[in-house]
C-alpha cells in the first residue's frame, strides 16, 4: 500500500507539496513510549512545531475493521 501511495504522489496528475510518513504501528505502539518518540525528535533538532503534529497523529490514531463487510466501531490503541 505505501508503494502505491507513493506512486501516486510521482505521477503528473498528482498536486506538489504532499508527503506521506509510513510508519510501522507494531513496532511504534509495541515497543516505543509516546514521550520518547518526541524526545528522539526534539534532540534530532525537529522543529517543536512538527513534533507537536506528529504526535497528534500518534496519539489520535484509531482503526476500524470490516467483519463481514460490516465496519466495526473504532478501535484507539493505548
């Protein structure tokens, strides 16, 4: 799926300035704590700014799951 989506986003018809972030969720919400990933950022010399989105979309990440092609309600991981 991240190699399509980047395909899209190399093709002509596909508007400039968009980025994609893929990230490994197993292994983000398995075995990094929330306030680390931010730490590592902040002495990397992220701008706070973009810190503070990055974990917003850490932190509001929710999955929902087709059963039978029935969606089910949002599952938010902890």
């Amino acid at each position: 799926m991240a190699f399509e989506l980047f395909h899209a986003m190399n093709i002509d018809t596909c508007v400039r300035g968009n980025m994609a972030i893929k990230l490994d969720v197993a292994k983000a919400y398995d075995s990094v704590e929330w306030p680390f990933l931010a730490g590592v950022m902040g002495k990397l010399g992220f701008w706070p700014h973009w810190i503070e989105l990055v974990m917003k979309c850490v932190k509001s990440a929710s999955f929902s799951f087709l059963v039978n092609e029935v969606p089910t309600s949002h599952v938010v991981p902890s």
